[in-house]
C-alpha cells in the first residue's frame, strides 16, 4: 500500500487550532478509504523562535524538503512583531518557499453558491466565480537585492537622514517557468490567462509581459492569453470577477490581488493555496500546501476561526502531491454540502446573523459529511 508521507507545521495563533481540524480530515480518509499518511508534526514561525531561537530551524526545512508534502497552517502574531527582522516568524516561511524553489503559488477563488449572499460583492457579480490566481512566490521584491535599511548620508535634506531599498528584480527563466505552470492549469480550465503587471512603469514589468507573451507564442499558442496593469487587474477583480479564468502575476501583486480575491468568496477564512515547485524524483512537484490568511491573533483561542481554507488546502494536496483527484473531489464536495446546509463559523455570518459554530464542529459537520457526499 502506498504510504503518503506529510509534514505539518501549525506554526502561530490560529494556525494549530485549524490544523487540529485537518487531523480529522486524515483520520476519516485513513478510516474509511483505506489511505495510509505518514504524519509528522514541527514547528515554524514564533513556535519555532520560542524554542529554537529561529524561525525555522535547519532539521525542519531539511525534514520539508524530504517528503512528499508539507501543509502550513499560518505564521506570525503580536507577541512577534518587535524581533529582529532576521528572525521574525514570516522569514520561516519564506525561506521554506525558497529553499523548496516554490515558484508557482496557485490560489484559487471560487464562489461556494450557499456564500453568494456572504461576499461583499452582489450575488449576481459573484455567483459561480471560479478563478485561479498563479502567484510567482520565489523572487521579485520580496527577494530581491539591494535591500536593507540604510543611513542615507550624502543627502543632507533628507528629514530623518534613513533609506529603506528593497529591489524588484526578476530574470527571464523565472517569469517563463511561472508562465508555463499557468499556461499547464489554464488548459485544464478555461484556456485563458491574463497576466498582470506594470509594464507601463516598471522594466520588470516589461521583460515580464514580453516573456509571457515569448512562452505563449512559442509553446501554448492554444490558449487565450491578455495582458493586463495591476492596479487595473486590481479594480477589474471588483468590478467584474468573473471576466477571469487564469491570473499570472508576480510575488507581490499576487499578494495583493489573492487578498482581494478571497472576499469576493465571502472569507479569507476560506481560500486555501498549492506552492509548487520542481517535480520530484517520483514526478510530483516539491509542494508547500496553506491557507491564504494569517494567524489571525483577533480571534486566536477563541474557536472562531474557520478551518475550511487549510482544509481545503489539505484537498490540493490530495489532488496535486497524492494523486488523488478524487479524494479531493470528495473533501471538497464535503465542504459544499455543509455551506449548503446552512453551517457557519463567526466569518461567515451575514448582516442577517444566526448562530455560529465553533473551528471544532465545523471539523466535525465536514468530517460527517464526507460520508454522504
Ligand atoms: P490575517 O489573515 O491573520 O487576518 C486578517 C483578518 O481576517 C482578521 O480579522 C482575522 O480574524 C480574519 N481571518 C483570517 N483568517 C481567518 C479564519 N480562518 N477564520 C476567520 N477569520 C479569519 O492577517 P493579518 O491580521 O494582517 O496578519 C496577522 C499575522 O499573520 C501577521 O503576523 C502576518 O504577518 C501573518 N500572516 C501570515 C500568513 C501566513 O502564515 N501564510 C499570511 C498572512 C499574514
Ligand atoms: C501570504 C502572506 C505572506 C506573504 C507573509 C506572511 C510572508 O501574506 O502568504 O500571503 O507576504 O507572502
Ligand atoms: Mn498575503
């Protein structure tokens, strides 16, 4: 029987009290369809620093980098916020996405038909919204070189007398393999990408469109490609979601415009994400798999938070790590039965109210319902 090897890392806040509910997950899976998980358990982020004085220690990325797939939880918190940069709880993760070479960050933004209602957009605008956001997660500014916080010395007139540099800076490999990933997911889809920049003010931008365009051309000239500037991708994903199938962009736009995404859906409590990186020996991809919000520490300890997104993260790797399509077909079946049932965490509640349900029994009711489904 083939054994399915998997690293968590609850890491900070809200993180562990969703990935309790994931557990449960696994436990149904591993009961009643006959699958075997390894499951190991680290830490990451403040957890990490609390113990190691790091945010991510060498045995844990080397432990990452060993399986066939890591799922996170979230990282960071108050209690974090004044360390030194170098060992803040977010490095941990951003050195797991580097030295894993993650480079394609697929987060989807579908529209559950039970939470058109919740979305801060009307229902008509919203309904059947099914798209695919492709996020460059491996460079660009979030890595790029010169960076730092500098005393600016030669320049008498500048009030507080400090720079802060950070450099967006991208090569052409590392727009084309991002390319290509998008291009590989929009045939299984829609057939369509459009890919966001500012070529109109940045050369990154422009070796960015001219790069995409070069892989289209001369390797996926069957699917629609367009081109769009970022800031009015941003209002576009406002004004009309559903134009969409497939958005490549770069490390920080993709931020951005994922966060917008995900309360077109009603909650960023429900967006999960797939990093990507290289396949493996066996032909899966190294693959990082979380939740697209954070820590939350609002709420943190107080079962509010909704442990659908990192389930549904749980469902990507199912279907991109395990090949299990089916499996995550069911997980995610399971989820939709529950909204339609009427079952809500605190996030999902409307103007109109109700009673919410804990973290804890929305694991149970998804857990219950995947026998149905
Ligand atoms: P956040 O995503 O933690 O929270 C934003 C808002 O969304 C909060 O009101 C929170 O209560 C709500 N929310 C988020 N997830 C929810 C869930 N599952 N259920 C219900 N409500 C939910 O963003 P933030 O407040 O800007 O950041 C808090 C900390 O998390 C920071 O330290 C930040 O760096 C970190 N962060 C980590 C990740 C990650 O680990 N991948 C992502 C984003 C932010
Ligand atoms: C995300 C987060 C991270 C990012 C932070 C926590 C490093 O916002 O995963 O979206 O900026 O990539
Ligand atoms: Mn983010």
């Amino acid at each position: 029987m083939t054994t399915y090897s998997l690293l968590i890392l609850p890491g900070d806040g809200i993180g562990p009290e969703v990935m309790a509910e994931v557990r449960k997950v696994i436990g149904w899976f591993e009961q009643n369809r006959g699958l075997s998980f390894d499951v190991s358990e680290d830490l990451v982020g403040g957890a990490a620093y609390d113990k190691h004085g790091v945010p991510l220690s060498d045995a844990t990325m080397a432990r990452a980098q060993s399986v066939d797939a890591v799922l996170l939880g979230a990282v960071g918190g108050p209690k974090y916020d004044n360390l030194d940069f170098s060992v803040k709880p977010e490095r941990g993760l951003l050195r797991l996405r580097k030295e894993m070479d993650l480079f394609a960050n697929l987060r989807p933004a579908q529209c559950f038909d039970a939470l058109a209602d919740f979305s801060s957009l009307k229902r008509d605008v919203v309904a059947g919204l099914d798209i695919l956001i492709v996020r460059e997660l491996t460079s660009g500014v979030y890595f790029g070189e010169p960076r730092g916080i500098h005393a600016d010395d030669n320049n008498p007139e500048n009030e507080g007398g400090r720079v802060g540099i950070n450099t967006q800076r991208y090569t052409s490999g590392e727009i084309r393999r991002v390319a290509r990933a998008a291009f590989e997911l929009a045939r299984k889809r829609g057939n369509r990408v459009c890919s966001m920049e500012k070529a109109n003010v940045m050369e990154s931008g422009i070796l960015w469109r001219e790069e995409v365009q070069w892989v289209h051309d001369n390797e996926y000239p069957d699917v629609e490609l367009s081109h769009m500037y970022a800031d009015n991708g941003a209002m576009q994903l406002v004004r009309n979601p559903r134009q969409f199938d497939v958005i490549v962009t770069d490390n920080l736009f993709g931020d951005l415009l994922s966060d917008a995404a995900a309360m077109l859906t009603g909650s960023l409590g429900m967006l999960p994400s797939a990093s990507l990186g290289a396949p493996m020996a066996n032909g899966r991809p190294k693959a990082m798999y979380e939740p697209v919000h954070g820590s939350a520490p609002d709420i943190t300890g107080q079962g509010k938070a909704n442990p659908i997104a990192c389930i549904l993260s749980f469902a990507m790797a199912l279907r991109y790590s395990y090949d299990l399509g089916a499996e995550a077909d069911r997980l995610e079946r399971a989820v939709e039965k529950v909204l339609a049932d009427g079952v809500r965490t605190a996030d999902l509640m409307g103007p109109q109210g109700g009673t919410p349900v804990s973290t804890s029994e929305m694991g149970d009711k998804i857990v219950a319902a995947l026998a149905e489904v």
